[in-house]
C-alpha cells in the first residue's frame, strides 16, 4: 500500500501550505480541522506519518499524540506548534513524539523531516483497522492480540492486503501464494474461512469471480 501522511491542523492558511507543499513533493496527504475527523480516518486506515497541531478546536494535540501511540504506535507522529519553547518541545517527546516541527518553519525543512519520517517508518508493516502485519517477522495481529498464521495464511493475507479494492480469482490466488495456476481451489476457500474466524472480516466473497480485500 501506498505511504501516506496526515496533517491535523485547524489553520486553514497553514493547512492549505502544508498540503500544497507535500503534493509538489509527491507526498500523498490528507488534512483534517478537528480531532473527531481525524480519529474517525485513523481508525478506517492508519497514515504512515501524522502531522499534529496541539492547539486544535476540540481538543489538544498532546492528546492525540498519546492516543496514536497507545493504538497506531507503528505510526510516526510529528508535532507541530507554535508552542516554540524548549519545555514544550520536551513535553511532546517525552510522551513519544518522532520529531517535533515549530512555526513558522521554512517548507523545504518540513519535506526533509516528512521523507525522513517516511523512511523510518518503512519497517514492512502494515496497521488497517487494528490489523497489523509484519512482513520481517511474520507476526499478525488484530486489536492487540497475536493471530498465531502459518505460513499459508500469512503469505495469502499479505497478498490480499498489499492488493486492496482488487477482484482477485482463486486461480490467481492459488498461483500467487501456492506457487501453481492448477489445483484444488477449494484450499482457498478454507484458508480464507479460517481468517474470518480470526476476526480478519475484509476479505469479501465476490460471487462467481473470487475474493476482495476490502480498504474504504
């Protein structure tokens, strides 16, 4: 999946520069005014980076911080404020920050720690609606607790999740994760059957075609 950022910020000025300045820079971003907005995304799909103003309209930014790391802890999280002093910048790593941006900052600085931010987070991981995967250990999990894959499982999940909103036919699952175009395509069904058990309810049944793995 793509790598993306979020920027909570109630400034609309500042919003539209920062947005501006991230797709010139071919940084894909998504930008929310309030706190119930942006927890609402996070929960659907959890960004590589986030970009948190603290004083925002409903709430403080410190908050969220410390929510994204209790709940998306593999997420980057940059603060940015006006709030320029050491000890407030203390405050916000002390409580898990990645880096912390104070305004007025030039742009060309905020791509740099944006990419940086980026690479860090390139860890083979993914966080969908509480499902994480890890591509280095093979560990699964949903909302917290381990989903224990085999091999199989693991490596067909995988493939659903890295080709999301795609129809995909059990030949081509069957080729992709069994390494063979002709089989027993019912081996497909019972290992998609055994991740919904686990909890794992995107994977769609398409009638007649195949499977989908579901990201809104």
């Amino acid at each position: 999946m793509d790598k993306f950022v979020y920027l909570l910020e109630d400034d609309e000025g500042i919003s539209d520069v920062i947005e501006c300045s991230l797709e010139v820079a071919k940084i894909k971003i998504r930008c929310y005014k309030n706190i119930k907005d942006f927890k609402g995304a996070v929960e659907k799909e959890a960004p590589s980076v986030v970009l948190l103003d603290i004083m925002l309209p409903d709430g403080n930014g410190l908050d969220v911080l410390s929510y994204m790391k209790i709940n998306h802890p593999k997420t980057q999280c940059i603060m940015l404020s006006a709030l320029s002093q050491e000890i407030d910048k203390v405050k916000g790593l002390n409580m898990g920050a990645d880096d912390y941006i104070a305004k007025p900052f030039g742009t060309m600085e905020l791509i740099a720690r944006v990419n940086a931010a980026l690479r860090r987070s390139s860890k083979f991981t993914y966080d969908i609606s509480g499902l994480m995967i890890n591509k280095e250990t093979h560990e699964v999990s949903l909302n917290g607790e381990p989903l224990g894959l085999n091999n199989k499982e693991f490596n067909l999940l995988l493939y659903f999740v890295e080709n999301p909103n795609i129809v995909l036919s059990r030949d081509r699952l069957l080729e992709a994760v069994w390494g063979y175009d002709i089989g027993e395509t019912r081996t497909i069904d019972n290992h998609i059957l055994r991740l919904r058990k686990l909890g794992i309810t995107q994977i769609e049944t398409v009638f007649g075609v195949g499977y989908k793995f579901t990201v809104k």
